[in-house]
C-alpha cells in the first residue's frame, strides 16, 4: 500500500512539479487547493486538470480573509507590473503557514506521511514564509501541534531556481500546458506580473519552450 | 494610541477571558471567529455579544475542511458524554494551529502587536495544540513566517484550573451569561458532553453561580 502525502497545489509550475515528484518517489498524492479570494482564481481549473493528469485526488479549501492589505485579495489595488525593491504587494501576510497548517490537518486526517510544498527561496526571497528558516521553525510546529507527530515537511524545491525547476518538471513528464502562474488571472497571461516574468526566464534559461505562449 | 491585539474568541469562557484580560491590559482588541462547520455553531452568537459588550470589532472567517475526522465537524459522530482515555473524537486535527495561523496573518495586516489564546493544558490535555511545547514552536513560526517578526503569541490561561480561570472572568467582569460552552449547541448545554462538564466542574470549585443554570 504506497504511503499518502499531501501536495499543495496551486495549478503553477511549482506546486506541480511537486505533485509528479511525490508521485515518482511512490506517494499516493493527495492534492489540496485553497480558494482564498485570489484574483486569479482560475487557477483552480489548472489545479484539477494536473491533479486528474496524476490521478491523484484534489480537495478544495474555501477559507475566507476577512481583512485585505494585498494585491492579490483585493481588487481595488493594482498588481505590480515589477516588484519595488522588499516585499512586494502581492505578499498574502500569512499565506503559506495558514495553507501549512491546513495540509498537516488534512494529513493527520487522512493519515498522511508527508505534505509537499513547492515553496522557494530564490524566485520569492522577498516573502518570508518562503524561506528556510520559517520551515525549520514549522517543522517543530508539526512534531508537537498535534496527534501524529512524524509528518515529514518536504521543500524539495526550496533552493532550486526557476530554471532548474522547469528542467526538473520536464523530466517528469510534468504537463506545462496545464499549469498557470499569471496573478492577474485574465484569459492569457499578462507577461507582465512578477509570476509571469519569473516564468519566461525560467523557460528561457532551461532552454525549454513555454507552450502557453 | 492604544496597541492592537488579537484575540482568538470562541464563545466560550476561556477566550472571552483572554478577551476582557487584553482590555485590561491597555490593549485595543480585535476578536476573530471560526465559521469552520462545527456543530455548535451557535457559539458565534456568544462570540458577537461578548465582542460587543468589550466593544471590540469581530472578524468572521469561514473556512472549509474538506476532510472531517472529528465528532465536531461530522454530524454523523456522535459528541462523546464522557471522554475515554487519550485523544477525545471532539478532537480536530491542528484546529489551533490553523486558527493561530488565521492570527499571525490578521494580526501582520491590522499592524497588532500580540495574538491572545485561550489554549488551557489541564482540561484539554488531550489535544496536543493545548499545549506548552506546540507554542514554543509556534513562536518561532511567528518570529520567522511573517514579515512582522515581533508579534507576541499570549496564552495566559495555559496551566489555570478551570476555577481559576473563572475566578479571574468573574473579577474581570466578563458577562459569563453570554458564554456558550456545551459542544452539542442545542437550546440549552446539555451537561454531559466535556465541555460542559468541565464548565460545571470549575464553576462549582470557584464558588460561584453559573447564570447559564
């Protein structure tokens, strides 16, 4: 019987290269998805046709932020065309411990032995739940927070640039054609948006052909 | 002007006292609830009296698990009258840490300096995020997740008696008659499920009158 696992899954590159990687180390993936209020919540239609592409199971998450403060939630701000120098707008104060600790309730529940997340420390250094350290911090919120106390946190991309990660997908036949990484979530990707530009030089530098463009 | 806070408020008696401690203590609290399918939802009636007669704001969030697991969240379980040894079915995995989560979050984007939780280790020693060492861990995650590295995770009830804690509502003026604690949220507590057990338990080791009978 393969061990189960959890994979947050975002419906970009990242989050689904994840999800062909537990499935080649043998996991029986169990995906998870958070409508949150994003604007670009067509992102979901991505999430489903990759976790049906894996055969893995995809439960969705409605959570609600009752207060804003990013562009990402709310409407009325606009999202950067670059990111400023910092933190840029498009950071969801929290977003990554909040979806953490779902996925480690989901996993108990479900008796999973590991959850997957796609974070990375190069492209997204600007937001600290990316970071190495907030995991090794959450880590420790996983082995005492509740009942089952061996739930491995796996960051297997954390140190990988974009680049390296596109190859990566691609030699696990990850279907790019289904992915979506644009923030603004309109009927093709802006090109412009920090999700956007990361993803084009990515391809570039793997010397792989995006075929959304 | 006054420090913000956070203040997870469930309805019961241990987060209105986290409530009316926070008032105390000079800051300016904002209480935030869980619409997180529980079947005594209402306890958010109790969460908004109790917000009001503080005259703090109540933030609600509704969010989904689409797993259940817990005689909580899954209307077919039955509420156990009496707990059995171990972890009790009202159990819900990482309930606590995703409300925590909630916290940091809420707590980052209104610019709060503390997060107040009623988490109590005597009475629901049984659930793992009631305890010490989980928030030692979460603090951490406070310290290294967000990018407001110095809110303070308050949990000042964690090792009173239930008496204790009533005694310090009762001299804190809290208004113990629009408290809910019975899990099975009927008309009136049922007086056989933990919760309200324990609540006549310490009531009646405070020497003081519960209005709710």
């Amino acid at each position: 019987m393969p061990k189960k696992c959890v994979v947050l899954l975002s419906g970009g590159i990242d989050s689904a290269t994840c999800l062909f990687l537990a499935k080649k180390e043998g996991f029986l993936p169990y995906c998870l998805f958070f409508d949150y209020g994003q604007r670009h919540l067509k992102e979901i239609k991505s999430a489903r046709r990759i976790a049906a592409s894996a055969g893995a199971e995809l439960l969705v998450s409605k959570i609600g932020f009752p207060w804003k403060g990013s562009s990402l939630l709310d409407k009325s701000l606009e999202v950067p065309a670059r990111s400023s120098k910092g933190i840029p707008s498009t950071y969801v104060p929290g977003r990554n411990i909040i979806f953490l600790s779902f996925a480690l309730s989901c996993a108990e529940s479900i008796k999973a032995g590991a959850i997957f997340i796609g974070a990375n420390a190069r492209d997204f250094s600007g937001y600290p739940d990316c970071r190495s350290d907030f995991y090794r911090a959450f880590r420790k919120v996983a082995s005492t927070g509740i009942k089952k106390r061996d739930i491995e946190i796996r960051t297997p991309l954390i140190n990988k640039t974009k680049a390296q990660i596109i190859r990566l997908g691609a030699e696990l036949k990850m279907p790019f054609e289904m992915t979506w990484s644009c923030y603004r979530g309109k009927v093709k990707p802006c090109n412009r948006c920090d999700s956007c530009r990361f993803r084009a030089k990515g391809f570039k530098e793997a010397g792989i052909d995006d075929p959304l463009v």
